[in-house]
DNA sequence: TTGAAAGCGGTACCAC
DNA sequence: GTGGTACCGCTTTCAA
C-alpha cells in the first residue's frame, strides 16, 4: 500500500506538491503534475479517504435513511440516490429504519451521531419529534424525499392534487361510488393522508361527501388484496371504483376482483398512484411519478447545500401525470352488458 | 465537538488513560474508568470513527455489492445483512452494482479499491473473471450470499436439490408434461442454471428426459407472466405443471393462467421456489428458503474471517423445505371434471 | 496503573 | 511554483 510519501519521494517532489498535483487544487506546473500522476498510476496509488477526512472534515459520503426496501417506491429511490452518488464518486452508507423497531433507535441514537457523512437522505422517514430533532442536532444537510421534514429539504409528488386527480377521473367516467383503499390501519403515513385528502376534496367538489369511504389497509399488494376481498365479497353496495393509495394496493385490489369474478373495468374501475414496475401488466390506470429521479433529486439538492452551507431548506414537489390505461372505463349501470372481448382490461399484455 | 483530549482534561488523566477506559482495552483502575465514562457522556462525546480507523487500519465498515434491490430475494438479504451489522455496531456501505452497467464498472474499479470497509459481502453477485480478480486483490475477506465466488465464501442453499425436489413433488403427483420456467433470456445466473439443472436431473430419474423442456424468461414477475402467456395460450401440448426458477416467476405464470381461464392447479400445477412474500396470497407451493437468514449468516461468516484472518472460506449450503399450498395438485386426465369449488387454489386466502 | 510522545496518511498554511 | 511543517483525533508502544 503505497502512500502519498511514496509518491512524492519517486516523483522527486515534496509531499505537498504531489498532494496538489493530484487533488487539483493548488499550483503545480503543468509539468510535476504530470509526472506525479504519472509515478502514482503506476504505483496503483489509491488516496486514503480516512485520512483526507480527518483534516478536511469531508467524508465524501452520503448516509441514506429508509424504513423500507422491500417496497418498490423505496427501492427506486435507492437506487437513483445511488447512481446519482456514483456519478459524484461518493460513497453511501445505508440505515434501515424501520418505524418502531430498536434498529431505528440505535440508528437514530448511536450511528448517526458518528457522522460518518457529509449529509443525510431520508427517505418517507416519517420521523417522531424526537427523532426529526436528533437529526437536526447532527448539524448536517438532511434532504426529504417524501415524508415530513420542517427545517429540511424535502422533495416529492403533490400527493393531494394526485389523489384528487385519480379521482376525478373516476368522476368523470360516470363513477359516484368510489371507495378509497389504504392507508390509516396502523401508523398513518403522511403521504396517504395527503392523498386520502385529495379524494376527498374532489368527491366533495363533485357533491359526492355522503358516498366518500375509506377503506384501510397495509399499504402493500397483500395489504389491498385483503381489503378488496372484503370489500368486494360482502358490501351489498360494492362500489364501482376505487382509488387505491398506491399501485401496490391496487394491484392486490385487481387480483382480489378478478378472484371475485368481478371484471376489471366493466364491473369495478381501479386507480392507483405510482406507475409500479407491475403497472402495465395489469394495465392500471395511475398517476406516474418517478422515484428513481426523485433519488436523483434530493442528491443535487444535497450538493447543493453542501457546496453553499448558506442555501437555506427549500420544498421541491412535481405533479403526477396521469397514465389512462384499461383498469378504468365508464361506470356500467346495467351491470349486465354483454363482454365482447373476453378479456377485459389487458389491452396492453406485455 | 468534544474530542478525547477535552475528556481526558475534564477527567484530569492523559489522552492515552480517556482511550484505554473509553476502548475498554489495557489497564485502567476501575475508578479511573468510571470517572472518564462520566465525564465523557456527560459532554456527549462521540469519537471519531475516522480517527481511529486511521490508526488501526480497521473501518468498523462492511461494503455490501448488489446487483439488484428491487428483486425480493436481494432486498431480504440486505435486510437480513443490515440488521445483523446493526446489532454489532458496525456500518454499511452500499454498492448496487447492476450487472453490465458503467456503474458496476466504476464501482469495481474506483470505489472498491478505496477499501472504506474491513470486508465485503457480495449478493448474488456473478462477478466476470476480471472483476473476480479485482474482488481477490482488494485483499479483504470476502463472503458471497448465492452468486459464483471461488476463493471466497459462498453461502446459499442447495439450487440443484430444490428444484430436484420440486419437480419431483409434481411428478409424484402423476404429472409428465412439466416445463421449467425462467433464466437464460439474457444473462445466464449460476443459480438459474443450478435451478434447471436440478429439474432436468429429477425429470431424467423419472423416464421423463423426452418431454422436459426449458421455458426462457426474464427472472421477474412480468417476465413468468409473459413467458407463460406465450406458453399456456398458443402451445398444442400444453403442460400440466410448471416448475418455475422462482416465486416471482411463478407467480406471474399463476397470474397469466388465471387470465387465460387456465384453473390452478386443477388444469395446472405451479411450483416455485423461496416462498416470496406473495407466496401465500397466491396459495403457492414452493421450496422454501430465508434470504434474510443468510444475509444474518454471511455477517456472521465475515465477522470470523476479521476476527481470524486465517479461517479459510467455507461453503455453506442449507437445504429448502418444501412447502405445499394450493398451486399444486394431482394431474387431472380427463380435463373436464366439474369443480365443486368455485375458487380451487385458493384455499389459505389471507 | 498511568503519562508522554510518536505516528496513522493526508491537507493546508506559510515562507521561500 | 514548491517545500517545510503543523495538525486533524485517535491508538499504541514505551517508560516511569
């Protein structure tokens, strides 16, 4: 493992001199700079990061906080946090914090306070007072995506206007009752009261208040498939559409019906948020945001707080884009219709 | 920020006495160390991992390379991984490292070489030779979950034996037209081979070598949805049971024959193999195993090799279990017997 | 049992 | 432009 020294002693340079010519800040002559560059490319020189930290203070790393990676909002958003990091040659140290576990409180309560990075991502974090305030006390950058954060960056969807959007897509259709599924049945996220929000502004905009249901469940498929067996099985005034929170639950919605033998959009009309890597192979209607890029997002916002301390928290939120596909369509009075094309709602089968 | 030399003052002892009680390594009288603990948690002293590191040469870091974090499997191992570094106190360093892309290329060649960690655990990783070569030269232990790794440790379970035993599990059932489904679309995994492998060996023993045939597909959900649209829609001599490489790909054939008005598993019987998070929902057999435990097992495995860099690698392999739900039932000849029960496969809806 | 001092591998200030 | 040197915050001999 050779060292700075090594180099500079083969280069016939002084250590400073090959720490400028290699970290490029500082002047060298066109002329040393090559010749060290040359001596620690051959000498397979790898600076140590360690080192370099202890006196500048800059770790070149960035610590990720999520609850969840198995979720694929989550896991999008890691990985253009990641590529985004790549591309700046920082490194990234993960913490799982699932809500209300010990991990979380040891991550909140011993590793953060190493401060083992520059800055903080955290991702639908969701944090308790307690812990927004820990984080604060670490006296690093934090950027939100999702979630709460006062005092921080944060970054996302305008979750209302999604949710009011889906919805009155469904209105538009012909549909008045329109249940809302997810979210609330044990730790409420914000996002999904945000969007169980924006339902319910557009079903009172419409004059549909008295018809407006929620339905709750785990915000995974599972999650929407066992609230949509309910739901669909027993209600003797089984809706005709569904917003659900996320594509997640509308999927497990979609699955559940078809179990049902209810024909997805003739019989039931579902809406999700998202645009799920399984969206198009259930041909689900959605309201499209792009987490990777939201990834990509809090990094920038990240850099640009580390380069100018100065630049206060600012609040970046995108609109979703509705993506019609075939799980919505008018509502079907008649319930009776004659089905033509056998198979109803995959006009899009991959 | 108070560093070890304002606790060594408060305390009235040296640097060297605040670091033997604070480390707890070398004599300190029992009432020197109380004293220095107190003052040092008084002033919320935290120390300087970097600092340390610099000394030792040890991060107290694990790197974990990835190629995937939106497939289930992954996702649960770095789960499993991440909890077990937690509980020792140790940080994780992440590197998603997708397969054929210039930031698995950037990340074997730059970022690895940084050697910000005291060891790496490579998920399913299949490293090229050369990356192989770059993985050995780093000259840190290396533990594989799954994925080839010769000269390092690899633990997983026994591929080959589960798909054996899958297969077989439908051949005793009295099924003959079986097709295997998944891997080898694009890039070819070591497991996915072992997978196949397995099969093909269950379907020789059986007199069955004739009618075995491999249906390629992307190891994905969408992927088994697709290929077995193709399979079950067109095909003359359709199968009666589908041995699939994985639950992901089983469950998206599942979801396709329910499509097609293909019952399971009275028309058709579907086996997996890792009983996925959806197992249960889609009632599906399958060979299970616990990725998270083997993330908890690799931590381990590294954690030995730190503590004694003599221990050579080792090869662990646990064996499936299989577990019997809905998705699998004996072949039915005469293709038109009358269902009593209006929703066959499901019987452990959740 | 404790303290003094020498680094770990770099960066950055300051004089030349 | 370049070299000398102090120092980042901690661990670790070595003496006392």
């Amino acid at each position: 493992m050779s060292g700075i020294s090594d180099v500079a002693r083969l280069a016939g340079v002084s250590k400073s001199t090959a720490s400028r010519a290699l970290s490029g800040s500082g002047y060298v002559s066109e002329k040393t700079r090559a010749k060290v560059q040359k001596v620690a490319a051959s000498l397979g020189y790898v600076p140590s990061t360690n080192a370099a930290s202890l006196v500048t203070g800059r770790t070149r790393n960035v610590g990720v906080v999520i609850p969840y990676l198995h979720r694929w909002f989550f896991a999008e958003v890691l990985e253009g946090v990641q590529s985004a990091l790549l591309e700046r040659g920082l490194d990234l140290t993960l913490y799982d914090a699932s809500p209300g576990t010990e991990a979380r409180r040891r991550i909140f309560e011993d590793f953060l306070a190493r401060k083992r990075f520059d800055g903080l991502i955290a991702v639908g974090l969701e944090p308790e007072d307690h812990e927004l305030e820990q984080l604060l006390r670490i006296g690093r950058p934090v950027v939100s995506v999702v979630g709460s954060g006062p005092a921080t960056t944060v970054i996302g969807i305008d979750d209302d206007d999604a949710a009011r959007r889906a919805t009155q897509h469904l209105i538009a259709l012909g549909h008045r009752q329109i249940a809302f599924v997810g979210g609330g049945s044990s730790r409420w996220a914000s996002v999904d009261r945000r969007r169980l929000t924006g339902y319910r502004s557009a079903m009172a905009e419409a004059g549909l208040t008295e018809l407006a249901s929620h339905i709750p469940s785990e915000v995974t498929l599972p999650g929407g498939y066992a609230a949509a067996v309910d739901l669909l099985g027993a209600s003797p005034t089984r809706p005709t559409a569904i917003v659900a929170v996320c594509d997640e639950v509308a999927i497990g919605a979609i699955i559940a019906a078809r179990r049902l033998g209810i024909r997805v959009p003739s019989d039931l009309s579902v809406v999700g948020i998202d645009d799920h890597e399984y969206a198009e192979m259930f041909a689900l209607t959605t309201l499209r945001q792009i987490p990777r890029e939201q990834g990509r997002a809090a990094v920038a916002l990240l850099e640009a707080q580390l380069d100018d301390p100065a630049s206060g928290p600012t609040q970046v939120a995108s609109t979703a884009r509705l993506i019609v596909r075939a799980s919505t369509g008018p509502v079907d009075d008649r319930h009776s219709v004659m089905q033509s094309d056998p198979r109803p709602g995959i006009d899009h089968v991959m």
